[in-house]
C-alpha cells in the first residue's frame, strides 16, 4: 500500500504552534510536504509605482520564512521554497511527490480567495482535494451564536453577544515530530531584490525594530506579559501604560495565532491573579470582527462609496494626497506621523486613526487612496483590518455607531503641536529662503 502524503501549503499561518494544518497533516499522513510560495502578484509594482508589498513588510515576510523552515528543520523536516503562481506550483509538486491531499487555510480577502479557488480547480482536474482550515481568528465561525450572513453589522452588538455565547477553543497541540518525503531541491530564500523589492533604509530615530518570525514573536508575547499586563489593570485600560501590545505584524503573517494569545494572556491574568480587563482583547475582537464582515460582505469594502453614498471630495485629490503621504500638510501631528510611517513601517493605532480621518475629513480625499497607501507601506498590512478600519473612519463602513469602542483620534485643532513624538519625526521647520530656521 502506497504512503499517503499530505502538502502543507503555508500562506499567513507562518508557525509551527496552534497551526492545525500542520498538526493534522501530521496526524492523518505517513508524511507531510510543508510548502511556501512567493506569489509574484504580491510583489508587483503599480503603473504609478506604488509596491502591492513595501520594503519593511517584504523583508519582515522573508524573515518569518526563514525562521518557519529553521524550526522545521529542528523536526528534521524541510519547508519547500517555490516563487510562481501558486496554482501552477502546486499542481507540479502535487504530481512530483505523489501528494494525496492539500491543506491550506482559509482566507477572506478577494485576492486570497481567487487564489484559492485557482489552485482547488487546478488540483481537481488532477483528483486532488485543497481542504480548508479556518485559524485566522480568536473565535472560530462555527462557534459564533450565528451564521455568516446573519452577523450583526454593529461592532457593539457583536461583541456583546459573541462575548456572551461564545467560547475560544483550546489551541491545537503542536506536533511531536514530522516526517516529510526525500526532498532533492529545497529551493532557496528569495532576496528582495529577487523580488523586486527595494533594501528599507532602517531610520536611526526608530525605538523598535521587527524581525519576522515565530520565535520572535513568542518573545514579544512574553515581554508583554511580563510588562505590561500588571500595568493594565482597573477602569482606565485606555490609558493604561501599554495600550497595545505591538504584535501586530506577526499576527498579520501569523507567525503566532490570535487563539495562543487570547490563551496566554487569560492563563497569565489568572495565574497572577489579575483581573480580565486587558485592552488585548478588544484588539483581537476588532481583528475578528473585521475578518467576518469580510467574509460577509466581500467587494463592498473596496468601493469609494462603501456601504453608503460615496462622500463628499475635493477638486484637486492627488494634490492634496501627496501632501498627506509626505507628510507636507502643516498639521505637525498628521506630517509627524506619516513621516514616521513612511521611514519605518509602522505606526500607533492612535496615529493610523488621525492620519485617515485627516485625509477623508479634512482633506475630503478619497479613503481607498489612503487604504492602498496603507497597504503598500504598513508592515502589520492585513486586508481586512485595513479596509474595514479606513471605511469605518470614512464613514461608509458597514458599521458608524461603534465608536465608543473605536480608537478615533482628536480632531484636528486638538491634536498635539509640540512633543517628543512631533520633535522626533517631524523635520525642522525651514524659513522662507529653504534653510533650517534658527531657534534658541
């Protein structure tokens, strides 16, 4: 009897913890295939040269690669480096190394979900099944108290009744070993020159550096367990030491689950005897909430109108949209952080909330042009994330009545004019002959 392999098609589950693909193939194959594609779509450079994948998420992305097959290897297993259209690769190792099933998770933005669809009508006509997993999220859909298409749209009623009814499963065991077939040709990491990708100039005034990966994204859980959680405790969780945990980018790519976090902090408050008031929740319910509608409601987050009526915008857009993403506004705040976000990658929650409602309230652009300014340079970038969140400022999201749980930023003549932040990343300012003025 021929021994049954399972391919592994890891896409933003870049982990070897709670990663039930992994672990299932293990349990129902006598080998596993682990596989990762660079999908040249994602690294493609517009007409007007934006990059669908900016520098700092292109060499985050290769960091977590690498440190996914490293771990791996310490099972001596492989992880299988291809860069094509995925449809065509898979069905070529499919074919190469006798592959019985694929597994792969599931994902809900329209350009995950065609590729998807792609490679399970390729590995159909082969006889092969793509089974989907769902582990993107904290709370898993078939334990929500509804359907899909019957999720309330309002953040405030979903949370409260998901809150109440639901529960987050246990995290799935990761495996004990694997096994994966005689490997001729691993393949090599790709550089970002490889690519297409620009090298990202690191900006000496950056307080935080993030490297790509599971392992060092088990340290950033455990620092800020250890940190922050005794911090984040009584009634004013907002404006509590730390506000955020900073695991954004590795949940993006998933080099660690939504469900091991939830876990871990719960277990931490518990063991430490704290109380469940951590703003980490509400980060990761927002994150789910977003994935749902996504699920829900698809293309009609891609539209300048939204859910409504298209908002009012100014004559002269681009003008304007330049002036925003160089940080060229005269609002100290607003230029303050697009600079930080274009030197760095990253930038607050509080800071991504300013910047979008400046561009679509005050400056009346168009939010898809901030969204896919968003989506080329963030390093955390995830689809529905972003645009649920820049269509929620807009106001033409799916929901405008949560924003009593919303981050949403002061308007603009409350904003700061003088901080460290502002000192930091805003350039000096210059007097009307183009030199550095003088102060004292």
């Amino acid at each position: 009897m021929s021994e049954k392999v399972i391919l592994v098609w890891f896409r933003n589950d870049l982990r070897i913890h709670d990663n039930e693909i992994l672990s299932e193939a293990v349990r129902r194959a006598d080998k596993i295939l682990p596989v990762y594609i660079f999908d040249p779509f994602y690294f493609k450079t517009s007409a007007g040269g934006a990059l669908k994948t900016g520098s700092f998420r292109a060499r985050f992305l290769l960091e977590a690669v690498a440190d996914l097959r490293k771990n791996l290897q310490a099972f001596g297993a492989e992880l299988l480096l291809r860069t094509g259209d995925p449809a065509e690769v898979l069905t070529q190792l499919a074919d190469e190394y006798h592959v019985s099933e694929v597994y792969h998770h599931r994902e809900v933005a329209p350009d995950e979900t065609d590729a998807s669809e792609r490679v399970e009508a390729a590995l159909w006509k082969m006889k092969l099944n793509l089974k989907h997993f769902i582990g993107h999220t904290m709370y898993h859909k078939e334990d929500l108290p509804f359907p899909i298409k019957d999720i309330p749209d309002s953040f405030v009623t979903f949370k409260k009744k998901v809150e109440r009814d639901s529960t987050v499963r246990p995290g799935v065991a990761g495996p004990d070993h694997i096994i994966t077939p005689d490997i001729t040709d691993a393949g090599e990491l790709p550089t970002l020159a490889d690519l297409g990708i620009p090298q990202p100039v690191d900006d000496v005034r950056a307080t935080e550096k993030f490297v790509g990966g599971e392992t060092t994204a088990l340290k950033q859980l455990h620092l800020y367990l250890e940190n922050c959680l005794p911090n984040n405790q009584g009634k004013n969780v907002r404006g509590a030491l730390c506000s955020a945990s900073g695991l954004s980018p590795w949940l993006a790519v998933g080099c660690i689950s939504p469900r091991q976090v939830y876990w871990e902090v719960v277990n931490y408050l518990k063991d430490n005897h704290l109380a469940n008031t951590d703003p980490i929740m509400l980060e990761l319910l927002w994150r789910d909430y977003f994935r749902f509608m996504f699920k829900k409601h698809g293309q009609k987050f891609f539209r300048s109108e939204g859910f409504g009526d298209a908002p009012d915008m100014a004559a002269n857009q681009d003008e304007l949209f330049d002036q925003w993403k160089n940080g060229e506004t005269g609002v100290p705040y607003i230029d303050a952080a697009m600079h930080q976000l274009n030197a760095t990658g990253y930038i607050t929650n509080y800071s991504r909330q300013a910047v979008a409602t400046y561009l679509t309230k005050d400056l009346q652009v168009d939010w898809t042009k901030g969204a896919l300014y968003f989506e080329e340079k963030l390093i955390d970038y995830s689809p529905a994330s972003n645009w649920g969140n820049w269509a929620f400022v807009a106001g033409v999201g799916n929901d405008t009545k949560s924003n009593r749980f919303f981050s949403a930023a002061k308007p603009t003549d409350q904003l700061d004019t003088k901080s460290d932040f502002i000192a930091t990343w805003l350039p000096a300012a210059k007097n009307r002959d183009g030199e550095p003025a003088v102060t004292l």
